[in-house]
C-alpha cells in the first residue's frame, strides 16, 4: 500500500477506535458508518492484498457496516421487551435475539456476498484463508479438540453443576469468592514477572462499574485498557487475557500497518498471556479452579465454532444446528432461539475458534518456555518480544503455531 493511503488508513483506524471507544465506555452515540465508508473507500481504490484488512474491508462495505451499527446497539430491539424483564435473563435475551434475528441472517448473508465477489467460496472461507487455514482444516483442529477434552468437560460441568441458561455465571461460581483480588496488583505481577516496562504506554482503568473488561488501541502509544475491579477469581482471569491484548499492541516496533493486529493473532496471544499467567502466578486450588474453567469454556468456543461454520451452509436451519451442538456438552439446552443474541454471529464472527487455537498453542508455548528457560521469566518476555510482539501484523497464525512447538 502506498505510504500515503497506510498513513490514511492508521488515522481512520485509530478515529474509529476513539468513537468506539466513546460509545462503549461513556454512552456515546458516534455513527460509526461515515467512517466505514471512507476505509471502504480507500480499501476499493488501493491495496487489500494484505490478509488481516479482509475483514475490515467486509465489514466497511455499505450494508455490512449499516447492519453493524444497528446490530450493535440492543436499544434497537427493546421497543416491544417490558421494563419488567430483567436485562441479561434468559428472557431478555431471547425477545432481544427474536428481534434482532432478520438483521443478524441479513449481515451474514451480506458478508458471505462480498467474500464471493471477491472469489471466495464463503466469508469463512474469506476469513480463515487471510490465516492460512482452510475450513476442513479448521475442523479437523477443533473435533480434535473435542475427541481429547470432552469427556472430562462433561464431568467438570456435572461437577460443577453448570447450566447452559447460566453458563457464564455458573463458571464465575467454580472459583472460590474472596474480596482480596487486587487488579492493579495482577497487572504489575504480569509486567514485572516477564520484565516489561509498559506502563508509560498502558492507561490502565480499573473500575467495579465496568460491564466487561476490554482493550482498545486509539493510538500507537495510547493502549487503554478497561478493566473491571477484580472481585472474583474469575475476573483475574479476565485481566490476564485484556492485559495479553494490551501488551502485544504495546511492544509492536515501527509504524503503519503492522499495528493493525489482526484478530486472529490478537486473541491467540491473549489467550497465551492468560494461560501462563495463571501459571506462573497462582498456585493450588485457585490454579486448578482457573484451569478448569479455560478447558471448559474452550472447550465451548470449540463446539460455537463448528456450529458457525454450519449455520453458514444451513442458515434456515440455525435453531436445529444449535441444539445439535450445545448438547454436545451433556446438558438441556432450551430456547434455541437466542443464537442470533451472541456477538460472536454477528459483531465477532469466524472468530471464536481463535480461543481455542490460543489455548492449544498456549500450552504448547508454556511448555517450550519453560525447558527452555526454566523460572528466568524475563527471558521468557524477551522471547516473546523478540519473536512475536514487535513484529505485529507481520506475523501469521500460522508462524505462531509453529513458533509454540
């Protein structure tokens, strides 16, 4: 890409992370669409060849990005949900997912659209190629998944009596409740462990009236990083993962678009980040508890993955396609209908496998690192600088599988 359009297109991305952020964060109501159209536009008339902007040039396509904006906003689908009914309830969602169905089949359709005239077979297809992978491939890695890890998932979910109607809660619930997690002292744990001088380029904000924790770039030296206060064990396993996210954004070296991460990558190292954290930070019952809950919800994103790749062959089909697979894990699953309420199949989609590569090349990684190094886990940081942070964008998922063996 020409100098000029990557110097154009770093400050689109960074503008459109600033309103995304404002939105998220303080209510904001930025449309984000203008800016949709002119990366677009500036995508169409220069150069795409670079894998990772495949996404972005879908999604800033006009009917992708309208829908998105629509899709992204749950007050557009409240009009008929009486204040009576709890928001986050089993019920909330599937009136929300009900509503909001036609325009979640419409953005799939329209990105399976543009994928096709750009001469892909499918946007999965699209999506996965830009990584190297194709979908048998990806299949093949996560009924692997599911043939070595099910069987003990399905015992820990009976253990744990976990539901599906309250999936996320009842993770939460594995892990002992304390009061003593302090998440700016995780942060500085994570950062001092593998010697990494951060915090001039991190804004950390740490806040129990966050919704969720997450990261978002708004310039190459501005990482903002939005975390809950850690109340729960299961919420420091949140700030390992963001923190993954916000050190691998930190450590790139040089400008342009190498920057960009592309999601793939991103989460990969941020699920890699968690995992070896919780490794080498706790101890006893509080590692075996975070453990736990990251096979069984990997082991989740496995079986939401090979539902997505199946909804884009049978998209009339997604309620039966959805209690075929969830059941998978041993349990009830009642009122199908709230497929189309997860972001993963609309705002994040052929995204949720990444999860379970990070987890496989996580523990492969550690295992690397630690022969290699033993507890010198400074030279572990270098060697994920020297290796795969600074590089960025540059880097393959494919380079990272084969950097973890």
């Amino acid at each position: 890409m020409d100098v000029k359009l990557e110097s154009l297109m770093m400050d689109l991305y960074y503008q459109k992370n600033r309103m995304q952020m404002q939105n998220y964060i303080f209510d904001s109501c930025y449309d984000i669409t203008a800016i949709d159209e002119r990366i677009y536009e500036l995508l169409s008339n220069g150069d795409i060849s670079y894998p990772f902007l495949l996404r972005t040039f879908v999604d800033s396509s006009p009917d992708c990005s309208c829908l998105l904006n629509r899709i992204d906003n749950y007050e557009n689908y409240k009009k008929n949900i009486s204040d009576e009914v709890e928001k986050g309830s089993i019920k909330y969602k599937v009136k929300i997912a009900r509503a909001m169905k036609e325009d979640v089949i419409a953005l799939m359709k329209a990105r399976d659209m543009v994928a096709k005239a750009l001469d892909y077979k499918s946007y999965p297809d699209l999506i996965l190629s830009s990584d190297g992978l194709t979908i048998d491939e990806l299949k093949k890695v996560l009924n692997k998944h599911l043939d070595k890890h099910l069987v003990d998932v399905k015992r820990l979910i009976k253990q744990h009596q976990l539901e599906w109607s309250t999936w996320f809660r009842d993770l939460d619930n594995i892990c002992d409740k304390k009061e003593n997690y302090s998440s700016n002292e995780y942060v500085q744990k994570v950062l001092t462990k593998f010697d990494l001088n951060l915090r001039s380029k991190i804004k950390l904000e740490i806040s129990s009236e966050l919704f969720a924790s997450f990261v978002i770039a708004t310039s190459k030296n501005d990482i903002n990083v939005f975390i809950r206060e850690s109340s729960t064990l299961g919420e420091v396993l949140a700030l390992f993962h963001e923190l993954g996210h916000a050190i691998h954004y930190s450590m790139i070296e040089g400008d342009g678009l190498k920057n960009i991460l592309p999601s793939s990558l991103s989460e990969i190292m941020a699920v890699v980040i968690e995992y070896i954290a919780t490794q080498i930070l706790l101890e006893g019952d509080e590692r075996r508890q975070l453990n736990e809950i990251m096979l069984i919800d990997y082991t989740r994103c496995a079986i939401s993955s090979l539902f997505e790749l199946d909804l884009y062959e049978k998209i009339g089909d997604a309620e039966n396609l959805y209690v075929k697979h969830y059941t998978k894990l041993g349990l009830e699953v009642n009122n199908p209908s709230v497929w189309s309420y997860d972001s993963f199949r609309s705002i994040d989609p052929v995204y949720i496998h990444n999860y379970v590569l990070g987890y496989t090349i996580a523990k492969n990684m550690y295992e690397k690192l630690k022969d290699t190094y033993g507890d010198d886990y400074g030279k572990w940081g270098a060697w994920l600088v020297e290796n795969i942070y600074k590089h960025g964008s540059n880097l393959h998922v494919q380079d990272i599988m084969n950097l973890s063996l």
